[in-house]
C-alpha cells in the first residue's frame, strides 16, 4: 500500500491567488502599522491568519446549502442541525450562535459574575475577553508540560488536575460556576487533552457539583489525537471518542468555523433546562429566535453535515499529517516550533526564533511581520500582544485552513520560514503606537523599535 498521505478530495472550483513585490509588502506593512489583521485580504498570497471560517465545504455541503429552509420560527433546516450535533455531542438543548464568542458571551453572562473564578486549561483570547468581560476572573490552569514549547508530550493540552482541585480549596466552591476545557488547546498549541484527563478534571467538577463545559471548536481533531496516541482508543472511532468525551461533560461552546467546517456559525450546548431557558432568552435579545439564533438556515444545513464531514477518517489523517508536515519540515533545520505539531496550526517559538528581540518589544508581532515581508503569508501573534502580560508564550502561529491549500502550498510556506531563519538576527522588535482597552492584537498599531526611537529624537530637538 503507498504511504503518500493525499488529499482526500479532488478540486472543483478554484479561487486565484496573487503575488505581490517585496517592495510592495514593504509598503503595505507600513500602511497596516505592522499588524497584519489590517492588511487587505488580496495582498496576501498564503493566508495563515486563521482556520476559522476559511476552509473549503464540501460538494455536500453546498448541496445541503440549497436545501436551507429559511422560515424565521421551527426552520428544519433547525432539526437536522440539532439531531446531527446531538448524535455527536449528545447534549439536551442545542442553541445555534452566529459563531463560538456569541456562545461564549451568552453562557458566561448566565453562569458568571464579579469576582468568580472560571478555570480552563487555556483559555481563548475571546474566552478570557468574555469571561472578565462578566467581571470573573478567568484562570489557565495547563499542565506544566503544556508550557514548555521544546518539549515532546502527547497531551499538552492536559489540565493540571491538582492545581484545579488546589484552586477550588483556595477560592471556594461557590465561586467557581463552571470549569472549561479547551479541545484542542489552540492558545497553548493546539495541542490535544487526553481522555484520561477529561475523566479527572468531570470526576474532579462532578465531586465539587461544578458543571464542566468543553470549548469544543477543534473536537474532531482532539478525538484523532486520542485515537493516535491514547491506549485503548486505537480501534474506536474519531466520532465515539468524541461522543465519550462530551459525556463527561454538561455543555459547550462552539465555533462551527473550525470543526464545524463551515464559514459562519456556532452553538452552546446544555443538559441544564433551566439555564436553557435563560440562555435562549439571551439568545433572541441579541442573536434571534432559538431555531436561527443569528444563522440563516442554509447555514444551519452546512453545519449540520460539517460536523460529521470533520469526523471521517480519512480526512483527519490528512488534516494532520499535513500540519505535522510543515512542523516537521522547519523544525529538522533548527527552527523552534510548540513541540509536537498541533492539529490546526504549527506554532513558531517567537522568543527562541528571535532570542535577541527583549519580550516587550513583541518578538511575535515582529516575525510575523517578517514572514510577510519574505513571502506573503499571514500568521498570527499569540504572546505579548494578544495576552499582554499574561502571556506565557510567545508564538507565532501558522493555523492551516481546512481543505484549502496544497502541498506545494506548504511547500512554498517551508522555504520561506527558513529564509527567514537565516537571517533572524537582522528582525528588529516593534513599539505600540496605538492599542484598544481590550481585545488590542485586532487594532493595534506598531511601529519598529529602531524607526520609534529616532521619532522619538526627532521629537525631542
Ligand atoms: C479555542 C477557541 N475558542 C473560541 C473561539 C471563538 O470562536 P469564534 O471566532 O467563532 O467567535 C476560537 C476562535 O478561534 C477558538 O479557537
């Protein structure tokens, strides 16, 4: 039997993409004060951004698109959303969102208040914005492994089962509404949690009655991992190890633009009738009626077969061994990655890669904007900049979207990352010169270290 892992699908329609002159991308990092959310989509040859809502559906999906009953009260196009992410998630009430923060603002107002405690193993920059957002106090609680990018550990995504029960004895029980786990754990790498430590963290909630809820965007990938490196999950499938896994659980948040693999949308989940009802009250203040909730019902359709689509094997062993592909690739000549490969994403270790660049002067922000420079391509800071100092990585992540890109994409990608190891030692550091009360990385404004400090001369004469 070949061993080339393929694409499992073949391409129907295809969406040109466009060079640009180094002198050009020199110009137009200026014009996005070096923060690559405000470049312009077409200026960017391979865009890494993000894996949200960027990937390719489905011949299927386009065709359940068609079926789309737009009816604003009891749509079908509900029922087949609901019984398609019941069958998966098993969960009693299924409340679509318009995409996972929606969820995630509508279940912490409900659960949370000033001076609550909600521990995650990481907690996702719109998470953490909307958990404080209540007035909580939003607690990462990985295992140590999970904070070391060079080291080699199957479950970095693990929560740390002592430091959880150590912070409910310190806190109280009464001030903790919920627990949170992240699958997989995309601020901390993208890298997976164990089904053994999802059982410890539920026995753990189910000990102290506190409702455990999963923040399940990439729950496909983390059920492949289980299956890959877990014993005793070798012969099961992605889609009964994720059942298994959202049993321990009460609910969850989702973004259907990851696993949901499709372009908008997202759920919260609950076995709690009575915080249900709250939440659907919530839901249509802001959102839309609970068989909308802010989602055409095309939309609802596409869901409702991505989620099963993100389940099937062979594309899960595509999706990755491609990831695994380009972070074996750059890591073998020296470049430091979060160790092992993600599932999404490939995350650089900003602060080894430019060792010389001090952290707040933002070593991510700058070789993000430098993989622009050489090659075109987007990633995205998750450090100093997104988490201010909170941080306790500085990465660079290179998050793939689902079904888009080639090989020879990634191959291209490859050879950029390592011109730009070559010369690390030239990148100079970046000074915030604009940034907003929350949520700062989407709007800030930099400028490099070296040009600040002559304007700062200038000025001063
Ligand atoms: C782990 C995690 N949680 C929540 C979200 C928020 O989802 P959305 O962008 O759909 O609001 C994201 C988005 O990237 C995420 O990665």
């Amino acid at each position: 039997m070949a061993r080339t892992i393929i694409e499992p699908f073949r391409i129907k329609s295809v969406e040109p993409i466009r060079w640009t002159t180094r002198t050009e991308r020199e110009e137009l990092l200026r014009q996005a004060y070096y923060n690559l959310f405000l470049l312009p989509a077409e200026d960017v040859l391979i865009d890494l951004l993000t894996d949200s809502g960027t990937g390719a559906m489905s011949t299927h999906q386009w065709a359940a698109i068609m079926e789309g009953d737009e009816s604003y009260a009891g749509s079908k196009s509900y029922d087949h959303f609901r019984d398609s992410i019941q069958e998966i998630f098993g969960y009693r009430h299924v409340i679509p969102t318009h995409q996972g923060r929606a969820a995630e603002r509508i279940l912490f107002s409900v659960m949370c208040k000033k001076g609550d405690v909600v521990p995650n193993n990481t907690h996702f920059d719109t998470t953490r914005a909307n958990v404080e957002f209540t007035g909580a106090e939003a607690v990462d609680l990985v295992i140590p492994e999970g904070k070391r990018p060079e080291l080699v550990h199957p479950f970095k995504g693990d929560m740390d089962v002592d430091a959880l029960e150590a912070l409910i004895a310190r806190v109280g029980r009464e001030k903790v509404p919920l627990v949170m786990l992240t699958v997989t754990n995309n601020s901390g790498g993208g890298q997976p949690v164990s089904m053994a430590n999802v059982r410890l963290v539920s026995a753990v909630c189910r000990h102290h009655r506190i409702p455990l809820y999963f923040d399940a965007c990439r729950f496909a990938e983390n059920a492949y991992f289980i299956k890959l490196r877990e014993k005793g999950y070798e012969n099961k499938t992605p889609k009964q190890i994720a059942q298994e896994m959202f049993s321990y659980g009460d609910g969850c948040t989702m973004s259907a633009k990851k696993d949901g693999m499709a372009n908008i949308g997202g759920f919260l989940c609950t076995n709690d009738d009575m915080l249900a009802q709250q939440e659907k009250n919530l839901l249509i203040l802001t959102e839309g009626y609970p068989t909308y909730g802010g989602l055409a019902g095309r939309d609802l359709e596409a869901i409702a077969v991505g989620v099963q689509e993100a389940l099937e094997e062979d594309y899960l062993r595509y999706r990755i061994a491609s990831t695994a592909y380009l972070g074996n690739h750059i890591a073998q000549q020296g470049v430091p990655i979060v160790q092992p490969p993600g599932g999404h994403a490939v995350y650089l270790d900003a602060r080894a890669f430019l060792s010389h660049i001090p952290l707040d002067q933002f070593p991510g922000a700058a070789l993000a904007a430098e993989l622009y420079l050489e090659g075109g391509i987007r990633s995205v800071e998750i450090g100093r900049l997104m988490f201010g100092a909170a941080a306790q990585m500085d990465l660079v992540r290179l998050a793939i979207p689902r079904r888009v890109y080639t090989q020879s994409h990634i191959d291209y990608v490859v050879e950029v990352i390592l011109e730009v190891w070559k010369k690390r030692e030239k990148i100079q550091g970046l000074k915030l010169t604009y940034e907003a009360p929350f949520l700062r990385h989407f709007t800030a404004r930099m400028e490099p270290v070296e040009q600040a400090v002559l304007a700062n001369l200038v000025d001063r004469e």
